[in-house]
C-alpha cells in the first residue's frame, strides 16, 4: 500500500534505523507535510518496538520494558555496522560481541535487514545475508527453545526466497521443508496460533516456488490453504495470495481472469489499501496484454507501473528489469524483433548484473524462441544448446522444455549424425535427472522423441 506519496518500505526503514541520511531526511521531510504517513510510522515504531522485544517481555516489568527498546535499537545500529563490512568479517564481528547480537533480537535485526536486500542487494548479496541469518538463528536457538521454532524457521524462509531468486528451487523447496518440520517439532503446534501462521507463511513461499517451476496444481493447493489461514490472521497477506493467484492464471493463459483479479486488486489498493505494490499490479496487467499480443495496451500499462513506482520511490532495479523484459515481449508478440531483442539484451544483462541468474536465463529462452519466430529458417541448433545448458546449471531447466521442442526440430532438419544423437541423449539424460524438472510430457519422453 502507498501511504501518502510514500513507500511503506521507507517508513520501515526510517523506524529500524537502517535508512541511509537522503533516506532518512526524505521521510523527515515528508513526514512533516502528510498526516497519513506520520501515523502510519507512529504504527510501524510502536509494531517494531513490540517485534524487537516480544521475546523477552511478556512477563516483564513496566520500568524494564524502555530499556528493552533500547537495547534491540541499539542491536539494529550493532547490525547495521558489521554488514557495511565484507561478507567474509561477519562471522568475527558477530563473535564479539556474542551476549548482545547471538540473541532473538540480532537475529530479528539481520532478518529486517534481508527485507531490505531483497528489494535492494544482488541475489548473490542477498543470498549471502540470508545464510548468515539462518546460522545466527541456530546459534541463538542453542541456548533458548522459542526461537528454534520460530526465528529459525524465519531464517530459513528468508533463505528459501534468496535460493529462488538464484533459481535454485530445490534448494528453496529444501529450506522451506526444513522450516515447516522446525515448526510442527513443536508438541502443540495444531493449536498454536503462531505455529499455524508460520505454517501458512510457507505454505505460501512454497506456492510461490512451484508457480515458477511451473507445477500449478500443487502450487495452488498450497496457496489456498494459506489464503484460509490469513484470512483472519493477516489482511495484507491475504490480499497477497490474490496477487499471486493472478500471476498463476497469466502463467497457464487465462489472461482474462488474471486481468480481472488484477484490476479488482488496484481497485481495492485505491479505495482501502493493502501491501501489494501498485506498480506490480499494473505490471502484471502489462504482461497479460503483452502476452495477448496487445502492444500499445500493454506500453500503457507498463508506463502505469512505472509512474506508480516512481511515486512512491519503490522503483527498483528488479522492478525496472520486470518491466523491460515485459516490454520486450510484447514487443515481439508484435512481430517487432530488434527492438524486442535490443530490450531482451538489457533485461538479460541487468539480471546478470544483479545475481538474478535463473531470470536471465529465462529471458535468454525467450530470446532463442524470438529468434526462432523473427525467422525460421535460421539455424540456431547451437545456439539452442547453449541456452538449455545454462537453463540447467542455473534451475531454469523448467522452461527449457519449450527450447528441447525446438532442438528435436532442428535435430531433424539437419538430419543429425549418430555422433551427434549420442550427445543429445547424453544431454538430455542429464536434464531428466534434475530435480526441478516436473514439466509435462516427462523429460525421459522428451528425450526419446529427440533422440528417436
């Protein structure tokens, strides 16, 4: 939700103390001008101040509890210093000062901070973060039970969704499956009510997963059962279930359904708000209609989440990506291929850039099919290798079975020697066995019918 004219990430930020000093003196200033987005910090401290210390004061004194949010500030400035360093400094600095940050609430500031890379940090930087977490989390759980069931299984959320963004679903699903036996360990956990929304919160990263392994009956299992529960517990996640729920109906073609949902979404952001960013419901109309061929609909709708984005300072570069690969097939659904393939080129690039590799690899796909469409004629067989073979050491092996339609033409086109065939079955043997792979007809039949 927009507050005022400003990202609640902003507010979030500026409340942690984690905003840098142009941050921190927008918000000021802002601040000073709009009611709506003074109280709605006042609510974000006054919920931060109750996160930083909800372990530890349940039961303690009125006179205590001041100097309790004290110390879990001072823990977020403690924080905020080491990570500024290299990586590889984080476990010393940590060792030093072990009372105060192998604690719930260092583990709480390092888990606000991987809120912040994953709109703002590289993958890479993400990913390293959100390992580190998971490690202090552990660490932390040797010395007190509540944590084990809860703060790790935070951690390991925040992993689960760093690992995706590198395109290592396995891995991803592998945490979250770790997570959910951290949680259910607990005896009473049918009836715990933070046990049940810690379950509900992975059953929803997980429906986020295998929506992009393209997996969507058990994707939407997972996400209705998480919608069940958030309906009473979590408005914003609730209407986050819907969000992704569209994305699902754009992914299998249902594109009048998914508009449908999106606009009621940008309806319901408007006249009551929630948590989904504006700009990424635009965006995700944008591609509804670039997927439906509908160009100049679909640059409408692309500059509607840019201008939102922008509005509200929420514009990041994973955003802006989103938007230019979106814009590039539209552009080629046009029957526009340099310019689709000049915005391909950026889009892959920018992903490279930032440690999105499954995301460029995915954007390298397209490229390949759009190069395929701009002219069929062309011989691109070893250029179609190249792309599956990236697809499969970065986990987009589940879009590569779009690619392996095209190699068995190509293959039979150049009427391929045996050498080559034993290749192809060596290669795609390989693919078979990955375990990302739940794409339908099965791998061992795609390959049979390539390698004939």
């Amino acid at each position: 939700m927009t507050v005022g004219n400003c990202d609640p990430r902003r507010l979030r930020d500026f409340a942690a103390a984690r905003s840098t000093d142009d941050e921190r003196h927008f918000v000021e200033a802002h601040i000073s001008v709009c009611e709506p987005c003074r109280n709605e910090l006042a609510e974000i401290e006054r919920l931060h101040d109750a996160i930083a210390i909800r372990a530890v004061e349940s039961d303690m004194p009125t006179e205590r509890r001041e100097e309790a949010r004290r110390h879990g500030r001072n823990v977020h400035r403690i924080v905020g210093d080491i990570l500024k360093e290299p990586p590889a400094s984080w476990p010393q600095a940590f060792a030093a000062r072990t009372a105060e940050l192998h604690t719930v609430d260092g583990v709480r500031a390092l888990l606000d901070r991987c809120d912040d890379a994953y709109y703002n940090l590289p993958a890479t930087r993400y990913l390293e973060l959100a390992t580190f977490a998971v490690t202090i989390a552990e660490l932390a759980s040797a010395a007190a039970p509540v944590p084990r069931r809860t703060v790790v299984a935070e951690a390991l959320k925040e992993m689960s969704t760093a690992l995706r963004l590198r395109g290592r679903y396995a891995d991803a699903l592998a945490a979250l499956n770790r997570a959910d036996s951290l949680v259910r360990s607990r005896d009473d956990y049918s009836t715990d009510e933070e046990s049940l929304y810690a379950i509900a919160q992975l059953r929803f990263a997980r429906a986020i997963i295998l929506t992009e392994m393209e997996r969507p009956h058990e994707a939407e299992a997972d996400l209705l059962a998480a919608r069940e529960h958030f309906r009473e517990s979590n408005f914003d996640k609730y209407t986050a279930t819907f969000f992704q729920e569209a994305a699902m109906l754009q992914r299998r073609g249902d594109l009048t359904s998914a508009i449908t949902l999106f606009e009621q979404l940008i309806s319901d952001a408007i006249t009551r708000g929630h948590s989904v960013a504006l700009s990424d419901l635009y965006g995700g109309i944008a591609r509804c209609f670039a997927q439906a061929g509908e160009h100049w609909t679909a640059c409408e709708y692309i500059s509607r989440a840019k201008a939102a984005a922008s509005a509200d300072g929420s514009l990041s570069q994973r955003r802006a990506l989103q938007l230019t690969w979106t814009l590039a097939t539209s552009l080629c659904n046009a029957a526009r291929y340099d310019e689709a393939y000049v915005a391909y080129e950026e889009a892959r690039s920018g992903y490279y850039e930032i440690g999105y590799d499954s995301s460029a690899v995915k954007v390298e796909i397209d490229m390949a099919l759009a190069r395929r469409a701009a002219d069929p004629s062309d011989d691109l067989y070893s250029y179609f290798v190249d792309v599956c073979s990236r697809a499969v050491t970065s986990g987009a092996s589940v879009r590569a079975a779009h690619v392996l339609d095209e190699l068995r033409e190509l293959a039979a086109r150049r009427r391929l020697s045996s050498t080559v065939l034993e290749y192809a079955r060596s290669y795609l043997d390989d693919i078979a066995s990955c375990p990302d792979l739940a794409f339908s007809p099965p791998a061992n039949e795609q390959r049979d019918a390539f390698c004939g």
